[in-house]
C-alpha cells in the first residue's frame, strides 16, 4: 500500500497545536454535546472545552482563551478538514494571530496528533457514564487531570512535567513522593536557572525516547508500505469515498472505486498532494494512499 509513515519529532511546546472535536454525544444535562479539543503536540498537555454547538467561531473563542491567552501564539494550528476547521473566520482570525493553519488529508484521522487523545478521551467518558449519559460534561475537569499528570510512554514524562517543569499533586497524595521538581526550595533565581536546567533535560530526554517509539512505530507501519511519488502535472485517480443514500436508492457498493482523472497540483507533504480538475479548478488535498496513476 502506497504511502510510508515518517518518523516524528518532538517539537517545542505549544509551537504545534492539533485540533478536533468530539461527537455528538448524548446530550448533558447543561445540554453540551460536543467537546473541542486542543492538544499541544510538544507537551501532549491536552484542553477539552465541553460545548452545545461547534461553530467556526467557537473555535476561534476557545484558541484565544484557552490556548492563546494561556500558553501563548502557537506558530501553527492543525486540524483535518471539518466545516469549522476551513472556515474563512478561521483563516482570518489565523493571519490576524501569525498562525499557519494547517489541514491534514481527508479520511486519514491518524495524521491528526489528536486522534490517540482523543479515542483515550473516549473510553474514559464511557466508563465514567456507565451510570448516568448526562453528566459526562461534568467530568472533563477530572479527565483532562489524569490525561495531564500520566506519563506518556512516547516521551517518558508527563504533559505536566514537560509544560511545568513539575508534577501536580493530586487530591491526598504525599508530596515527597513526586519529582525533585516539586521539591526545589522557591528563591525566584535560584528556581528559575534550575528550572531551566531541569526542562532542557527533559525536553533532550523527551526528544530521544520519542524519536525511538516513532521509528519503531514507522517501522512496523511501514513493513506493507511503499514509497510512491507523483510528478507535479500527472493524472490520477482518487479514491471516491461516496457514502450510501437510502433517500437517493444510492448504494456505496456500486459506486466507482476510484473518479477522475485529476492532475497533480502541489505537494504539500511527503504523502499528500493537490489536486485540480482538467479545467484548472482546485479538487482539494489527498493522502498518497488514495491515488492511482492513470496509466495503472
């Protein structure tokens, strides 16, 4: 199957923020159905903002006020290809911040960093409403505790230790028993210059054990997987990802695999590219993965 998976870097954090959003679900009893996500891809520190609606300007809202105004301007925003995601008021507000907006390829949720937060978030609600659906907005303040102060296997520290340069004591818990961080006596230069010391560390360590889970990840992704590369002007196929319509007498089963052909306009990754109709007219962008060449 066409399309390697290239390993990743860890980035400086809240330099890189992915965005997605959850749901429907059942509605709460403040009747909240949605939930935006943000998550620092740096740090892995996640924010789930419960909402009734999402619209554009929800996410414009919630960037400046809980990431923004927070963590500061991330250098670049990336989410997949939702109607909020694409929005004028989205891109305005972006050149208006010095943020690039950046999409990934249609019908490939694993490109988005979030995708992984995002099934962990899922499970956790599940089992927190086995007893009652309406309530699950309630408990994203706890969720979001435990997803921040768990250490990630992929970095080896937690999102706190990585945002914070320490961990954050839960209810009950001793605080001799939580990192150095935690203990260092508060004399504002003193703490500054070994909190520094101690982030620049970690952020070497992050980056190495990182690097090793993504190339062992690659690797084994990559054991069915080819590299293919399309010239800028060549003609595919692409994928028709067509949905069955009841209303319509439409089945997907009888639909063409692949449409087109379309041209080569751009690439824009190593696995997506560009697209445009024979008129010169923009088709969108496509993983590597459901394009066919022409002459196949």
């Amino acid at each position: 199957m066409a399309g390697e998976m290239r390993p990743r870097e860890l980035v400086s954090p809240w330099s890189i923020v992915a965005t997605d959003i959850i749901g429907p679900l059942p509605r709460s009893r403040s009747g909240n159905r949605y939930v935006l996500v943000f998550l620092d891809t740096g740090t892995r520190w996640p924010i789930a903002i419960p909402l009734r609606s999402i619209k554009s300007e929800d996410v414009v809202k919630y960037l400046l006020n809980n990431v923004i105004n927070h963590w500061g301007c991330p250098e670049v925003l990336l989410s997949d290809n939702g109607p909020q995601f694409r929005s004028n008021i989205l891109r305005r507000a972006c050149e208006s911040y010095g943020i690039q907006l950046a999409h990934t390829a249609p019908y490939h949720p694993r490109a988005n960093p979030t995708e992984r937060c995002i099934q962990t978030l899922k499970t956790m609600i599940s089992i927190y409403c086995r007893g009652s659906q309406k309530t699950w907005d309630e408990a994203l303040p706890h969720l979001m505790f435990a997803l921040r102060t768990a250490r990630q296997e992929s970095t080896g520290y937690s999102p706190a230790f990585l945002n914070l340069g320490r961990e954050l004591r839960g209810p009950n818990e001793p605080f001799r028993k939580l990192a150095d961080g935690n203990q260092a006596p508060f004399e504002p230069t003193a703490y500054h210059r070994a909190l520094k010391e101690r982030l620049n560390k970690c952020y070497e360590n992050a980056t190495r054990t990182m690097r090793k889970a993504s190339e062992r990840q690659a690797r084994y992704f990559n054991l069915r997987r080819r590299s293919v590369e399309f010239p800028i002007g060549a003609l595919v196929w692409r994928r028709n990802h067509t949905l069955s319509d009841a209303s319509k007498a439409r089945t997907a089963k009888l639909e063409p695999k692949f449409i087109g052909p379309f041209k080569i306009a751009k690439r824009t990754s190593s696995t997506v590219y560009e697209l445009e109709t024979l008129r010169g007219k923009t088709a969108g962008a496509v993983h590597v993965e459901d394009l066919r060449p022409v002459s196949s």
